[in-house]
C-alpha cells in the first residue's frame, strides 16, 4: 500500500487520478487552493466506497508555508509519502503573448513552474529524511520544444519542467529517491477549455483538433497510475501519448474516421 499526495486534485486528471489510487487500494491525499473543496473532493472520494483512503488538505503550491504543511500533514496522518504528484497547474487562452495579460503570465509560470519547483523542494528535503520516495511531474505541450501561436506561456512553463525533471533526477541519482515526469496527453479539463478561448485561430479548427486528439480524465488516470505504481527507474518520462500516437490520431480523422465528440467548449 502506498501513501499518495496529488497537487491540484479536486477535479480533472488530478481528481480521476486519486480515484484510481484509491480503487487499488492505496492512500491518496488531495489538494486544491481552498478548503472546501479539498474537503469536498475527499468526501467524494470516501463515500463511493473504493478501497483506499482519501485525506483533503488544502495547499496553494506558490507558497512555500503551505506546500510544506501539505506534506507535514500527509506524513503526519499517514506515516510516509511514498509518492508525491506535482498535478497542479494553470493554462491560458491562445493568444499573442503581448496581448495575454500579466497577471496570466505571473499565474501560470507561478503555478506550473516556480509552484512546482517548491514543491519538488519540499517533497524531496522530506523523502530524504524518510529515505524513499518518488516524484512525478505533470508535463504538458512545450515540454519537447514544439511551439505553437499563442502557447507561448503555457509552452514555456512545461519546458521549464522537463529541464528541472532531468536535472534533478541526475542530482538525485545516488540518493534512492526517484524524480519523474508523465504527459497524460491532451485530457478535456476545464484547463482545456480555457484554451479553446482563441485569436490566432479559427475556433472551429480548435475544436475539430481537440475531439480528434483529447480523452477524459479517467482514461489517462488508469494509464498513468499503473506504470508509476510499477515504476522502478529514476528520471523517466511515463508518455502515454508520444508523437506517433498524435500523428495517428490526427491522420484518422482526416481521412473521415469515426467522429468523436469528447471536447464540448
């Protein structure tokens, strides 16, 4: 049985990852930014008689104070984090970068960069003290360099992660402690849907390419949540969508394949 803490879990991939934790009987600790819906999220989970434990703590990952009560709470209420998920995140809507506002440029690098940086911080200063531990990364588009109008942000702050994965898995190679990375491909969150918000181009396009290439949540978490679980190895990337698939699934529905309607702005 292993002890789980998912950052940014009351909903999306976060939340559908907890649920599968759960249902193989693991421990899982979800958190949000607030209180009320950390604690809602883990009522959920509870009530719908899955195996594990849910335990809510509420965590915005830009402070430090509380990332590290985050984990002080987990340790304390489940003994150990064997596994820590930097899930959360914040996205934008597809526009120039000198037309998205500033305070998007300060929440999204702030979230899915400088958040997770201090959270790697945390979680590792406290898997060495307990002397096992792996962590995972939520990786997202940009992470291989790819670019995109009006992603420039978003692409930005995913490179970043892929960097600090690598090297830190690298400085960690001696200590028992893994650092990873997974890319759930692209899922049909609220994230998402704010990026359906566009002005570089046609929204139709958009929303073609999104029900061509997206899944749901709970599609991904059961991908994901097993290969972490049987993961022995530091510093890999869990991709369940690598090029080839986005290739494949973009020439099948070209060629007048079976429509899919996942994505709905």
């Amino acid at each position: 049985m292993k002890n789980v803490v998912i950052t940014g879990s009351t909903r999306g991939i976060g939340f559908a990852l907890a649920r599968d934790f759960l249902r193989l009987g693991h421990n899982v600790v979800v958190s949000g930014r607030s209180a009320s819906a950390s604690s809602k999220a883990s009522d959920e989970l509870n009530r719908s008689g899955i195996e594990g434990r849910a335990i809510g703590i509420a965590c915005d990952v830009q402070e430090l104070v509380q990332l590290q009560a985050l984990w002080d709470g987990a340790a304390t209420q489940l003994g150990s984090v064997d596994i820590w998920i930097n899930n959360a995140g914040q996205a934008h809507g597809t526009h120039r970068f000198w037309e998205q506002p500033t305070d998007r440029i300060e929440g999204v690098i702030g979230t899915n960069l400088i958040g997770l940086m201090l959270a790697c911080h945390v979680a590792i200063n406290g898997m060495l003290k307990q002397k096992h531990g792996a962590i995972y990364n939520l990786s997202g588009f940009g992470r291989n360099g790819m670019q995109r109008a009006g992603m420039s942000i978003y692409g930005t702050s995913k490179r970043g992660v892929d960097y600090l994965t690598k090297s830190v898995a690298k400085e960690l190679s001696d200590t028992g402690i893994l650092m990873c990375e997974m890319n759930p491909g692209m899922i049909v969150t609220d994230m998402l849907r704010e990026g359906y918000e566009t002005s570089v181009q046609d929204p139709e396009l958009v929303r073609r390419t999104y029900n061509m290439l997206s899944d749901m949540p709970e599609d991904a978490a059961d991908f994901l949540v097993k290969r972490i679980l049987a993961n022995t190895k530091n510093g890999i990337l869990i991709n369940r969508q690598p090029r080839y698939r986005v290739v494949l699934r973009l020439l099948k529905g070209l060629m007048g394949g079976r429509s899919r309607e996942v994505f709905k702005p």
